[in-house]
C-alpha cells in the first residue's frame, strides 16, 4: 500500500468515517463514561478472534459445568456431568447413561448434582489441560471428564461417606485427588442414633487414584483417612516442600449435633461456639504405603487408615484455626497454607517448615479426643493478617507473595502480601463473593492478569427476571496497582461455587472421534458400521439397527418392527467435516443423541404401542436437513404386508432433462470456485484445507447416484433417472456451500494468489 493511501485510511479510521460515527458519538449516544470505554476495549475479544484463558466453573445445583473465556466472558458450553442434559444426549442415549448410572446410590438413578470445586489435571504443579475432576456435595461423588471431547468419562461414588464437600483438589502430578467429607456421618451404612456421635460417627478425606493412561479413577487403589466427626470443609494439596501432605480444615469441631425442634440451640450455634476449630494435616504418601501394606481396613469395600494407625505412622495431625473456617489454600511454592476464619477478621499464614519443626521436636500442645497430636497454632503460624469481614478463599498471583482473599461480609476482594503481611489494595464487589480465582491461580504457576469474583448475590445487577436472579460473575484486571472491575456477568445456571482458569493454548481438544468410536469408553463402538454395511438384525422379540448419518440422510430410513420388539438404534456418524454433528430422536420416545464427526451412539427402547413414529436430526446440517428423517413403524403382532410401496410423485424425461441441466449449471459454479481456491495459496490454511477436503467427499459421494442415474436413463426410466439426479445434485450443492464457505474464509483471512 502506498504511503499516502495508508495515512488517509488511517485517518478515516480515526475520524470514524468507516461506520459514519466517532467514539466520541457512540459514548455520548450511550452514556457512556471514558473508564466504560477503557474496560469494554479490556474485555471485548473482536469477532472471529479468541480468548486467552478458558474458564471451568461449577454449575452448582445444575449438576453441570459451565466452561467460558475470559476476558470475553462469552459462555463456550455447558458439560453435561451429574444431571441429563438434552442437547448432548447426556442421559438420552445409553452410553452416557451408563456413565450417570455409574453415579447410583441406595439403588436409586440420581440425577442431578451440587457441584462445586472443578480441579484441572497437573504435572509438576501446573495445569496440563488434560482432565477435568468436579465433585458433587449433595451426592458424595466424584466425576472425571477428559478435555480431550469434553465429555463425562467416569462417576464413582464415596463408599464411605453420606455428604462431602472438600473435593476436587489435585496432588501435583494429579497421582490422587482429595475429596473431604463434610458432615459426620456414620462410615459404614445403616443407622446409627446421633446420641452415640462422639463415638460412631466420622468425618473422613479421600485421596482417589487417578490413572493417567486409561483417564479414570481406580476405586481399588484408593483410600480414606477416617477422621474425627468435625465437619471437614475444603482441602488443598501440597506442592514443592509439602509434597506428598494434604490439608484440610473444618468447623463444628464442637460435635454439636442440633435439635432446634427440642428447644435446643440450633447448629450455628452449636457449630460456631469454639473460638477455634481444626486444620487437618494428612500425609498421603505415607498412606499409600499403609494401604499397600496391606494395614487398611475395609469399609464398604473400601480402604480407610483409622485415626489411631495414621497417628502411630505419623500421618495425621491438627493444628487450631480461627473460628468457621472456611477454605485452605496453598501457596504456590508450596511453603504455606492459608486459612481464613468466616467469623473471623484474621487470616492465617501457617508455615509447612514449622509445621514439619513442630512434628520433628514432637512439640504438641495436647491430643484431640481422638488422640490425634495437636500443635499449637503459635507454633504453626507465619503471620496473621486483618483483611476485613467474612475472608473466606485466596488465590494467587504472577508476582511473588501476591493474594487475592474474597471477603464475604464485606463483598471485598483483598489484595495482600502474605511474605509481609499488609493489605495492599481492596475492590468492592457486587456482591457478597464467595470463591476467586485468577489465572492458573492455585497452581505452582499462576498468570496475573485477571481476578473473577464469584458472587454470591447479584440483587441490583441485571434486568431483572423475577425473585431468582442470576448469579453474577465480575472480571477483575489485576495488572496494574490498583486493582480495576471490568465486567458484569450473569450467570443463568445453577450457584457456581469455585471455577479455574487455564490458558487456552493448553488445551488440545479434538474436532473429530476416529470412526465408530464409544466417547463414553474411548473404545470402538461394537454397533459401528461403515457407509455400505447398514444393516437391521432381527431375532426374536429384538430388532438392532446398525445406521449411519451424513449429510443429509439417516441410513436405514425405514425401521419396522413388531409390537413388543426391543428395539436398539445404532448410529455412526460418518462425516469427517468439522462442527458437522447430527443429532437423532424418535418421536415420543423420549430417545435423543448427538452424534459428532465420527461417533457411535445407541438409543434403545421398546416398542409398546403399535403406531407410527417418525425419526429426524435435530441439528440443522445442512440445507436439505429436514430432509433428514425416517420412520419408525410399529405393526402389530404377526401383521403381514399387503402391496408394494406407495408411489410419490411420477416423473417424465422431460423431468429428467431439467433436472440435468441443473446439474450442469451448478457443476460449473463448483468449478469456478475450485479454480478460485487452488489459485491461491489454501495449503497455508489448515481449516480451508479441510474444508477443501470436505468438499472433495461431497464430490466423490455424488459419482455413485451419478452411475445410478445413468443407467436408469439408459433403460428410459424416467422415475429413477430423475431421483438419482437429484441425488447428485444433493451432493453438488453440499460440495458447493462447503467450498463457498472455504472461499469466504481464505479472502477473510488474506490468502494470496500464488503465482503460476
Ligand atoms: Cu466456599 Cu463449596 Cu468452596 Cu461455596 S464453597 S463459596
Ligand atoms: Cu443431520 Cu440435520
């Protein structure tokens, strides 16, 4: 571009000539205030262009996952986890609803969740994008999902424990994950009277084995410290110097068992009378090595280390925190555990190194009733900081000793040095914060740049929507001294507890399944089938379908079968394209799946009612998508046909020949576009180079109803000879959208023509 031409369009930039307003028009026009327009350029990612962290946050009672970007806070999807979810399939087809059967407790199918701590997988401390853990605190159960798809993998229930809440929090290497019971409950099954608490009831932290290489959890080489019956609350694991130690705090170490309806004093009074409750200190290695030395017992099947092993081995410790506490957070290098008492103004700075002094000099200043070793909080302190009302949660940031703690009571975010001790900046938030977190915030590495207040009322915030509000989720810049509120955002699901955010550019996730693949077992599919090999098997009083989907038909299109027959759908996807999902149901069966680019995915039900059922693809594929369907007959039993099939509509040559001529115009719009792309340099595009190949199937997909065509016109019949073309040119319009869509993309991207 020629110099001159370069400073006039910048200029008309500039001017805003290009829209025919000025910004100066648009803040006048809105209200808006210069510091409006400085945070909307932090926070607006430009269309087409991509976040740099990817946010995992709970979906609370929605049972879900919510996953978004940031600094966009645009919503990516919903992981469908612990609660059906349709869109997905989650719960409609039956591999997903063997993964949520995996999550059945008393012989009952539960099917939701309250979620709340998501923890990534890590290596060396740091996020490594490969899994996803997420607890359920109403159902004590644990969930793995594979980022690989993004799907729900694996649901193990806690043999142990009847509520939890201290869960997910990973070791280092992601070798177990934690999961802390929350209320005292008995640990094996069956009923206990609460007048023998003290002596029956336990709390109780779970490390889960996690495998790497299969991506799930081993229940077999998992294990349990029993714990005293305190209500164990959150945990954290330690990293560098506290390698191999978990920790753990709780409230209610009063055993306060309630009975308001009796004129006693309810729970939160009961539970917060102490000045002081527990910070439990485990080591997990040790543990480990109990369990395979064969000193675990068995509970429900399961390995628990009592309270008095763990202690003769050395593994187990408390030390006093301040009152309600609520949240234990490790520094990321690993050298303290933070700990904030909701009723108390203080934050805690535990030291590991005297910690580990205090157990070395066996310097305690007493035992719990349990007999476990308890050091002294004096002992165990770094420093005690006042940060304001309510401190519950910290993360960390980029710059050493730099914090961030949400004050409940006060709806603050603190920000505070931890090596010194000092308050060194607060933000108010709206309101009421629950958890934080910032960057890769609780790992060995954290990324600075952004905070995000996890609300806990929004009361003013938004439009509102009637008496349940959104939740409201509000992006902080944090890279500066002072720290500056961005955005607003609400959230229309469930209470999000905690959520972590990774860099976008860890995550590898996948466009495609390798064909016939089971995404719920990352096995080959036993009901996938190639183009060409569907099939519909039928044995007694059971009829399998073995189908496939691509654009744009269902293979069979036509299903009959008998009153009573149990019927299994079988479906592959046959497209290598990407984002080309089919989704399948059957009217009034309450079947639904998504089929992504090389998936298989079965529905099954029985046929009760004699009727007709059409079947169809709820997603919108492409444009002859209506088209997409079939019919799900079901005749009564022994019912034998009468004549051939129904006749649609008659064709005549001159039928053909139109149809023909069509054909012709629009290989000739393809063959432009063709030359078009081959002109220029595609090769460098990789999603342009897919869509090429896409297009390349289409083409290929049409030569067989051409042949058919052919031969049909070849015997003059005009009825077939006119389908097939139509058939073809089914395929020629696929090929032609797919190949405007790769020239749309390369002149948006700046391909050049390459020279010839
Ligand atoms: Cu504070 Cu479950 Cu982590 Cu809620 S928890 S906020
Ligand atoms: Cu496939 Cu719509």
């Amino acid at each position: 571009m020629s110099r001159n031409r370069f400073v006039a369009l910048l200029a008309a930039v500039l001017a805003g000539t290009s829209w025919g307003q000025t910004l100066q028009d648009v803040m006048k026009a809105r209200n808006l205030t210069q510091q409006d327009l400085l945070a909307a350029a932090k926070t607006y990612v430009p269309t087409g262009k991509r976040d740099d962290f990817i946010v995992f946050s709970s979906g609370g009672q929605s049972g879900q996952v919510i996953v978004y970007g940031v600094p966009s806070m645009r919503i990516l999807k919903y992981l469908a986890v612990f609660t059906p979810e349709p869109w997905q399939g989650y719960g409609f087809d039956e591999e997903s609803k063997k993964v949520l059967a995996e999550g059945s407790m008393n012989g009952k199918q539960i099917t939701w969740g309250d979620t709340h701590h998501p923890a990534i997988s890590e290596t060396d401390g740091k996020y490594d994008g490969q899994f996803l853990f997420i607890n359920d605190k109403a159902n004590p159960r644990m969930a793995v999902i594979d980022l690989r798809d993004f799907e729900t993998k694996q649901i193990v229930v806690n043999p142990v424990y009847k509520s939890e809440h201290g869960g997910a929090f990973v070791t280092p290497n992601s070798e177990y994950v934690m999961e802390a019971a929350q209320y005292a409950a008995p640990l094996e099954s069956g009923y206990v009277p609460l007048d023998e608490f003290n002596d029956k009831y336990r709390g109780g932290l779970t490390y889960w084995k996690f495998d790497r290489g299969s991506g799930r959890i081993k229940p077999d080489e998992s294990f349990s410290f029993e714990l005293p019956p305190y209500s164990q609350d959150l945990s954290d694991s330690g990293k560098g110097p506290s390698m191999g130690w978990g920790f753990t705090n709780s409230f209610c170490s009063e055993r306060y068992v309630g009975g308001i309806e009796l004129g006693r004093p309810p729970f939160e009074a009961g539970c917060s009378a102490k000045d002081t409750d527990f910070l439990h200190i485990t080591n997990w290695q040790k543990g480990a090595e109990l369990v395979k030395a064969g000193k675990a017992k068995k509970i429900n099947g399961h390995n628990v280390i009592p309270i008095d092993l763990a202690v003769k081995e050395g593994a187990l410790f408390l030390v006093p925190e301040p009152k309600s506490p609520h949240g234990a957070d490790v520094t990321p290098d690993g050298k303290f555990i933070i700990v904030s008492g909701k009723l108390d103004t203080h934050t805690m700075v535990y030291s590991f190194e005297k910690i580990q002094k205090a157990i070395a000099d066996k310097k305690f200043e007493g035992k719990d009733p349990y007999g476990i070793p308890i050091i002294a909080m004096k002992d165990a302190l770094q420093a005690q900081v006042e940060l304001g009302l309510g401190p519950l949660h910290t993360q960390f940031d980029k710059k050493p000793c730099w914090a961030y703690t949400s004050l409940y009571v006060d709806s603050q975010v603190a920000r505070w040095d931890y090596c010194q001790g000092k308050v060194l900046d607060k933000l108010s938030v709206h309101y009421n914060i629950g958890h934080l977190l910032t960057m890769e915030g609780d790992s060995v590495d954290p990324k600075g740049r952004y905070l995000i207040a996890l609300n806990k009322l929004a009361i003013d915030r938004f439009n509102p929507v009637g008496p349940l509000h959104p939740q409201n989720h509000q992006l902080i810049d944090i890279s500066g001294d002072k720290m500056q509120l961005l955005y607003d955002m609400p959230l229309p699901l469930g209470e999000p507890h905690y959520a972590v955010a990774i860099s976008a550019s860890t995550l590898k996730p996948g466009v495609r399944y390798k064909v016939g693949t089971n995404s719920r077992t990352d096995q080959k599919h036993p009901g996938a089938v190639r183009a060409g090999e569907e099939k519909i098997v039928r044995n007694p009083g059971k009829v399998e379908v073995f189908g496939t989907l691509i654009r744009s038909h269902i293979t069979p299109e036509i299903i009959e079968v008998e009153k009573g027959d149990e019927v299994t759908i079988n479906l592959t996807n046959l497209e290598r394209a990407q984002d080309e999902t089919h989704g399948f149901t059957v009217s009034g069966l309450n079947v639904h799946a998504s089929i992504e680019p090389g998936k298989t995915v079965s529905v099954k039900f029985k046929a009760e009612k004699e009727g007709v059922y059409p079947y169809y693809c709820t997603e919108f594929c492409s444009a002859l998508h209506l088209e997409m369907m079939g019919y799900f007959l079901v005749k009564p039993k022994g019912y034998v046909a009468k004549a051939g099939a129904a006749k649609a509509v008659e064709y005549t040559k001159a039928d053909y020949e139109k149809q023909f001529k069509t054909n012709q115009d629009t290989q000739k719009v393809i063959d432009g576009v063709v030359a078009w792309i081959t002109s220029t340099n595609f090769k460098d595009f990789p999603d342009a180079v897919a869509l090429v190949e896409d297009a390349t199937d289409q083409l290929k997909a049409a030569e067989e109803p051409k042949k058919k065509m052919e031969e049909a016109a070849k015997k003059e019949d005009w009825q077939n000879a006119t389908l097939w073309a139509g058939q073809w040119w089914q395929y020629q319009v696929k090929a032609a959208d797919i190949g405007l869509r790769a020239k749309t993309y390369l002149e948006q991207k700046g391909a050049k023509p390459t020279k010839k």
